[in-house]
C-alpha cells in the first residue's frame, strides 16, 4: 500500500513537471531578472554632501587641520623610512620636500650633533629628551618633544639609531608649528596645543579660552577629543600623535572671545627661521661642540661626500684614537 502511494506521488510531480516548457521557465527569468540590480546586486552610489554621524563642528575642525596634519604625517614616514646613514644627499631632498623645518641634525648617543643644519640657529639646540627611552613605546619608534622658546615653541622629531641593540644616536629634524601654519589657509581659527601648553592661539587671546590652564599631558590620558568649556564659550579638540608627542588641535564652537590680531604676525616671524631648500654646502659639522676636544675630527666637507655615503661624517672614523673623541658613529 505504501509502495503504491509513493509511485503515485512520484508519477504526479514527473507530469506536473512536464507540463513547464522551457519557455515557461526563460518567461519566468526575464521577469525577475529586472530586481536583480534592485535588490540583490545594488549598484553603489557616492554621496559627497553625506557627512554620516560628524557633526558640523567635527567636520570643520578636520577640514581647518589637515593640511597641517598632512604635513606631520608625511614628515613622519620619510624619517622613519630613513637611511641609518643619510649623507648630503638624503638631507638635502628632506629639507626641499619639507622647507618648513628650522633644521636637521644628526647626532651620537651623547646628543652632540656630528653634522647639523643650519650650522647656527637663534634658538639653542637640546635633543636631550630623545635620548630617553619612552616606557609607553617601542625603542624604535619615533621620540617628539616641544622645546619652550622666548621666540616660540620649537617641536622635535628624533628617529632613533640602533645597532643590534646598541644604541647609536637620533636622527632629529625640528621645526616652529607657526612655520607650517603659514603655509596653511585656516591658522587664523585654530589653535595648538601640547603637553604643557598652547603652542598656537590662532587668532585669539589665549588666556581667555577654556583651552588654557588645561593640564593637557594628564588630559589626554583618558580621551581623545572633548569639549573645553568657559563662561565665554566652548572650544571642541582633537589629539594625534607625533611619535610620542600628543598634540591637540581645537576649534571654537560656541561664544566669543577676545581677539589678538598680532598673533598673526607671529607665523611671519616663525616663517624667517625656515631652512627652505639648502644648498649641499650648508651641511657641515658644528666648528666645535661643549665638552669636545677642540681638535676633533670636523668630518668630511659635503661636497666630498661620495654617493654612497661611505665618507660620510656619520661613518665610523678610520682612526681609532678620533672614534675616542669623537664618540661612537651613528651606524657602523
């Protein structure tokens, strides 16, 4: 009896079967294939007024800081893609891709730079703090610093040298925030600050922001953006990153506050003390450094500097007796 039923069902869907032609079936295709882009393959659409969930304050402050940022972020990469030996030749494309640094240096494990640009700068040179190990970083990452100033904040940005696990000394460009920003549209409504204070007020009087008197090295411990707030107004920031440096980047969101035009004159001062493109003859080793003997090696002028770099005054020096004066090499 079961048996029977089973052929009997199975005889009923063979004729049903049988009755759809082929052309049923391409019928039937042709008229789902029209949903097929309208619901299983959707073609993707770019909406550029679509700012998702920023808000309009977020979306300002980004467009006000990213030349700026950009600028960080590639001098960041170039250092870290850096040779352990860089010669005249390294320094010099550095300092035409990036002519808004103060300066660059290439010094020992003691902090005493071997070869330096320029050979005299207004503000005094200290890579002291680059010599230190952060705890929080890898040994090799890159160390950053703010150097306090009467003629402004200076910034450095050292890539250390290692040798196995010798240490041999930090490659170190440095520059003044204010430099940058004048190569930027948007400085005048920004402000900058770091760990110990604002290094840019933008175009505001400082002291009469919510931004002052933040004690920013412990704020950024917990967060990476707020909002600073005063009886004025309110100020929204960011922080990045540079090395270990934090810096924060802040807009005004809401109130008013007294104006210092005269800021704005600063970014013309800061700007004069930028290397600009060099020439291959600016490189050139300080004529005598503290604690140095006098008759230390100077190294080898730039433009007998070989295109390898052999010769370079970062090499090791042949004679054993100045490798003692001169302390040990970047890289052997």
């Amino acid at each position: 009896m079961h048996r029977y039923f089973f052929w009997l069902v199975a005889a009923c869907v063979l004729s049903l079967a049988g009755c759809r032609t082929p052309q049923t079936v391409k019928d039937a295709w042709k008229g789902t294939r029209s949903y097929y882009y309208e619901y299983l393959n959707t073609p993707a659409t770019l909406n550029l007024d679509d700012k998702g969930n920023v808000r309009d304050y977020q979306a300002a402050l980004g467009a006000a800081i990213a030349d700026f940022d950009m600028h960080i972020q590639e001098l960041e990469r170039a250092l870290q893609n850096s040779d352990q030996n860089p010669d005249a030749a390294w320094v010099s494309a550095l300092t035409s891709r990036f002519p808004w640094l103060s300066g660059v240096a290439l010094t020992d494990e003691d902090g005493i730079a071997r070869a330096k640009i320029p050979p005299e700068f207004p503000k005094p040179f200290d890579i002291s703090p680059l010599l230190e190990v952060d705890p929080k970083q890898q040994i090799k990452d890159l160390r950053a610093y703010v150097q306090e100033d009467p003629l402004g904040p200076e910034i450095y940005v050292g890539n250390p040298v290692y040798v196995g696990a010798d240490f041999r000394g930090v490659i170190t460009v440095h520059f003044d925030p204010r430099t940058l920003l004048a190569r930027t549209a948007d400085a005048a409504q920004i402000m900058i600050a770091g760990p110990d204070g604002i290094l840019w007020p933008g175009m505001y009087d400082a002291e009469a922001t919510p931004m002052a008197g933040v004690n920013w090295g412990e704020r950024v411990r917990h967060d990476i953006s707020g909002v600073e707030r005063n009886e004025a107004g309110a100020f929204y920031w960011i922080c990045r990153y540079v090395g270990n440096l934090p810096l924060i980047y802040a807009i005004r969101i809401q109130g008013d506050f007294p104006l210092r035009e005269e800021n704005m004159q600063g970014l013309a001062v800061a700007n004069s003390l930028a290397i600009g493109p060099i020439d291959l003859s600016m490189l050139q080793g300080p004529a005598e450094h503290q604690g140095v003997p006098e008759e230390t090696d100077q190294g080898t002028p730039p433009a007998e500097i070989a295109p390898d770099g052999r010769n370079s005054p970062l090499q090791e020096p042949a004679d054993p007796q100045k490798t003692e004066q001169d302390g040990t090499p970047l890289s052997e």
